[in-house]
C-alpha cells in the first residue's frame, strides 16, 4: 500500500524537472499536418536561437501554394503584422512569441480549400558591435484538412493501456486489503484462542501462573 504514494510522488518529481527543462530550452517541435474542417489549425514554426543571439531584428514571411499551384504571400512580420489578401483574408491570427523564436500563426475555420504546403521563412539580422551577420531558415508544413477527426490509433493505443492499468491498480488494491483483512482476522482469532484459553484454567491454577518474586 505505501508503494503507490512513492510512485505517485517519484512522477510528479520527473513531471516538475522534465516542466522545468522543457520550459528553458527552445524545442524545434514539427507542425501537425492535418486539421479538420471547421476548426483553427496552428502552423507551427519554431527557429530557436542562442541565448547571446537574442538581440537581433527578425522578419517572417508565410507563404502557400495550393496543389500544382504557385507560392503567394499570405502574411508578413516585418516589426508590425501585415496580411496579404489572399483567400485567408480575415483568417489570420499571429502566435508568435515577443523573444521571436517561435513565429507561428493559425488560421481561423479551415477548409478543405486550405489543404496545400504553407512556407514559413525567418530571416534575421543579428545586432553584434563588430558586424551585422544575416542568417535565413525555412520551415515547410503539407496540410491536410479533412471532413471529420479520423481515430489516432496512439490515442486508442494509449487509452487501452491505460484502461489495463486502472484494472491492474484496482487488483492489486484488492489484493492487498484481502492480505490486510486475513492478516487482522488471525491476529484477532488468535487473541480470541489465548483468551479462551486463559479462561479454561481453574482460578487456583492462575495463582501459580503468576512468576515468583525473589527476596
């Protein structure tokens, strides 16, 4: 019974440190490609950047191209936000971070016309004393968008195991209170039985049960 509070406190540790890292280094994590008719999909891009490289003035250009089509801007981060007219007008909504090492957008009610590749291009000009050096990365996203959630099979796979788990918990729990109720059933019969026995002897013979006191 005390195994599962230990466990419990062990998770919640690795919880709180792995929070802590994961929340002090910039992670490059891919979009997701595909969203659902209807919803608001994030375009993720993320071009982490040093901590001594922080100073530096960045420029974000997104870009779509339709299937056997042509890129067209569609947004623009150039100090202020700028939107192109495009068939996302109205739709665009700016994610980024003030630090400008994620510069994501979504768009707002998607369609199954927004399917295509959506270009994310970061240019920046860091601010040294010395020179001004220009660097440039470039993130692509193939988005599908579908009429309905299809079933992840991860999260059909995650949730059998946990079910096996809650079930797995729940035996051992009961396992473990049947062990506790024999283990204070003997101890009770057994005390019972001394009792009983204490009571079968004659009360002369409990006078000699008592141990002799030595002068």
């Amino acid at each position: 019974m005390a195994a599962l509070p230990r466990l419990v406190c062990a998770s919640s540790v690795v919880l709180v440190v792995w929070a802590g890292f994961c929340s002090a280094v910039c992670v490059e994590v891919p979009s997701e490609t595909e969203a659902v008719q209807g919803t608001h999909m994030k375009l993720l891009c993320i071009s982490c950047m040093k901590r001594e490289e922080v100073t530096a003035s960045t420029v974000v250009e997104w870009f779509y191209r339709p299937d056997g089509g042509k890129d067209e801007p569609i947004y623009e981060y150039r100090k202020t936000n700028h939107e192109f007219p495009s068939r996302f007008s109205g739709r665009l909504q700016w994610n980024g971070s003030k630090d400008m090492q994620d510069v994501s957008i979504t768009v707002l009610n998607v369609t199954l016309n927004d399917s295509g590749i959506y270009t994310c291009n970061i240019t920046r000009e860091f601010e040294f004393e010395i020179h001004r050096p220009l660097f440039t990365s470039s993130r692509l996203i193939h988005l599908t968008v579908v009429e309905e959630a299809g079933e992840d099979f991860t999260s059909v796979i995650s949730e059998i195991m946990m079910y096996i788990l809650l079930v797995f918990l729940t035996l051992w729990l009961l396992i473990e209170m049947v062990y506790c109720y024999r283990k204070v059933s003997k101890a009770e019969e057994a005390a019972q039985e001394n009792a009983t026995d204490y009571l079968a002897i004659p009360s002369e013979n409990k006078e000699n049960c008592a141990v002799p006191v030595e002068e």
